[in-house]
C-alpha cells in the first residue's frame, strides 16, 4: 500500500502540469488559472489529524509527548463522543498505531461512519491515535534537528521501546487514565512489530494490555511474497556498502510545501480534484477501496520514516528471523556479545494478542504469521475470510467496518464487561 502512495505522488506530479487530463472535461487554461497580479498562488494550510477530527463534530486534542531518549511525539486524541456526551464517565483507552511511512490521517481516512477511531469514541472509548519518531507529526528533539543525522538513527526497535511505552504512560496518566489498569492496544503493520518489540523486550507492559489487535502483522518474514522487497533484500538486507550508503538518513525527505501542494490538489474544492481521483483510481481498482478516502491518503501519506527501519525489515526479510537490528560481526560483538543480534524473545509475550491476517497479504505471509504466533502463549487467530483482503485492506477496504472494526470493537468490549461487573 505504501509504495502505491509513492507512485500516486509520482503520477500525480505528472498529470497536474498536463494541459489537458482524461479526467476533466475539455483542456485547463493555467495561464487564466494562475494569471495573479500579486505573482504567488495562495495555498491552504494541510489540515491536521486533529483538524480532521475536529470537522466531523468529535472533540480533538493534540498532545506533545517526550521519550526517554529524547524524541517528541505528536499524538492526538479524541477524549470523548459529542455523540454521548462522556466527558464526565470513566472511558476505557483505546491506543491506535500506525505502519510504515503512514502516520494518524491513515486511520480517519473513511470518516466517522467507518473508521475505527470515531467508531470507539461512540463506542465510549478515549482514542489515542500515536505517530512514531520521524513521521510528519514528530519531527522534534530536545537536542537534534531533523537536518543532524543522528537524529535518523532509528529503527522500529527504537520506537518499540521507547515511543510505544511513553504513550501508553503518557495516556494512563491523565485524569481518565488514573486509576485505570491498562489499554486496548490496536497496530498496522509496523504497529504491529513495535507491539512485539516492546512486549518481547519489556514483558512488564503487557500487565499494562487488557486486548491487544495486530492487524496484518509483520514479524518473520521469511515467506513474504513481495517481489519488490525480494529485489532489493540481497543487497540492502545485510551490512555492506549498499546499505551504509542508505542507512540513517530520512526516507523521502519532508517538504511542507510539497505536501501542502498535494492537499490541496487533493481538496473537495479545488478545480483539479478529478486529476487527484483519476490518479488514484488508475492505481486502485476492482471496487474493494473506498474511493473517498483515496485523496485524502494522497494528500498526507507517505509520512516519513527513517531508511533503517527499512534496512531491519530487510534483514529481517533476508534472515528468516525476528530480532535485533544487525550492525555487522564487529558492532554487534560490541553491543549484543555475539556475532549475530539476538532474537525477540516473543515468548514474553504474555498480554491477550489478537492477530489479523489473510491469504493475500504480500507483507504478512500465513506461514510467518502463524509461526510467530505459535511462540506466543496467549494468541487468538482471525483469519480474514476474503481471500482477496490485502495488507493495505485494513485502512483502505471499503468493508473495513463489517470484517474488522466492528468485530474489535466487540471484543474490546467484552473484556470490559467482563472486568468491570
């Protein structure tokens, strides 16, 4: 789903400079356009999650969080439903992170009727929607800037263990939080993996879980069927020379005024909304994605990330193993003692884990989402019943709600009757 993203920018880039488009109806005078006696073009600001949030009616809050190792994170919230009217009940937390490259737009993209985070907040629930160290949101440090390299020297291990934890503290220590034992823990993809990072490698959090809900979860990856990450694993997935030129260094440098441009073509409003929905159409077919939400996914995605997140998930991909981020022998005798990392002890993994997969996810194989599980002592399997749902099906299929949301939400809310009577 991520690299169609990029090739939507790609192709999106192409078609608005064309003076003519199959999507609009007869050729588009630019000069009349643009023709501004003041010579600039006005765009508009790009709306925030919480801004999102905030247009369809919900309360919205945007929270700033430290990590341990000195990161910032944007993390928004939806506290309570205008809906019920729960401001003054305790709500149960529910935390929500996204995958790679994708930030908190990816779980709003379908609107309040569909997306699980308005879906919970109705539900009575307080939603915290994370965004992990380098995405869009949180590009901030107390000592570095985005520009030093040091501060892309990152991995998803590093978010596991220190982004994760510092929101689920952060959210257990609010005034609704207080008192209250654990969160409903919900990850995509690499929201998947940092849940395993942190469960694994600080078991003390998984009493902090009451359910947790891994959708198309990335851990082994030894059978995935990717062809473009089978391309390039030979060479990116071990430490040499490909590897350290594209290591630690921003994916796809941020630029607000690209961005920006992007939002605004993508825009309800703007003139050129049909070229942004032609785009995404001639990359997204047979009716399995809500095409509302595509533009809008264009208009914020991808989001940011650093290049040794993809590097680990490639020498993942190339080991066939879980663990620890590979230095090369010499680095990792210094840090681990041995020549090869170590693996995840997944074993730990003691809190209620909920795994959502499918046949036709080119990132999550079957095979490697079942081993992982069977390490795990306290799993329960979902196995998607569409043998066409994908890995990006859980953001982006229009029946997101019928096969996923709704059924988490179920569950979500047994634990809380059954905890709470």
């Amino acid at each position: 789903m991520k690299s169609k993203f990029v090739c939507s920018f790609l192709i999106l880039a192409v078609l608005t400079v064309a003076a003519n488009s199959a999507a609009i109806e007869g050729p588009i005078d630019f000069y009349k356009l643009y023709d501004n006696p003041e010579a600039h073009v006005s765009l508009k600001d790009k709306l925030t999650t919480a801004d999102r949030i905030a247009s369809h009616g919900y309360p919205s809050e945007h929270h700033y969080i430290p990590t341990k190792d000195g990161y910032i994170l944007g993390v928004f919230r939806i506290p309570y439903s205008h809906k019920l009217q729960n401001q003054n009940a305790k709500r149960p937390i529910a935390f929500l992170q996204h995958g790679l490259t994708s930030c908190s737009d990816a779980w709003i993209l379908q609107g309040p009727d569909d997306s699980l985070p308005y879906l919970l907040a109705d539900a009575g629930y307080d939603v915290w929607l994370g965004n992990a160290r380098g995405t869009s949101y949180s590009r901030n440090h107390t000592t570095l800037s985005t520009l030093n390299s040091h501060f892309w020297e990152f991995s998803w291990h590093e978010i596991g263990i220190y982004d994760i934890p510092a929101i689920i503290d952060y959210a257990l220590a609010t005034e609704n939080g207080q008192g209250q034992d654990g969160i409903h823990y919900v990850g995509h993809s690499q929201g998947t993996t940092v849940f395993f990072v942190l469960m694994s490698w600080l078991p003390e959090y998984n009493e902090k879980i009451k359910t947790a809900h891994l959708f198309a979860p990335v851990a082994i990856m030894k059978n995935l069927a990717s062809s473009f990450v089978r391309a390039v694993g030979p060479y990116l997935g071990h430490q040499g020379i490909y590897a350290k030129l594209f290591g630690s260094q921003e994916f796809l440098p941020h630029n607000e005024f690209v961005m920006a441009l992007f939002f605004n073509l993508c825009e309800p409003d703007f003139m050129l909304r049909p070229v942004c929905v032609g785009a995404v159409g001639s990359l997204y077919s047979g009716g399995r994605v809500n095409m509302t939400a595509m533009p809008e996914g264009l208009a914020t995605h991808p989001a940011g990330c650093s290049t040794d997140q993809m590097l680990h998930y490639l020498q993942e991909q190339q080991s066939g193993y879980f663990r620890l981020f590979d230095y090369g022998t010499k680095k990792n005798l210094q840090i681990y003692g041995s020549e090869e990392p170590p693996e995840y002890p997944v074993e730990n993994i003691s809190s209620e884990v909920h795994m959502w997969y499918s046949d036709s996810d080119d990132l999550a194989a079957v095979e490697d989402v079942l081993q992982i599980a069977g390490r795990m002592p306290n799993t329960v399997m979902h196995h998607m019943e569409d043998p066409l749902w994908n890995h990006g099906d859980y953001a982006l299929n229009w029946e997101v709600r019928k096969y996923v949301n709704d059924p988490v939400i179920a569950i979500m809310d047994e634990y809380e009757n059954n905890n709470n009577n």
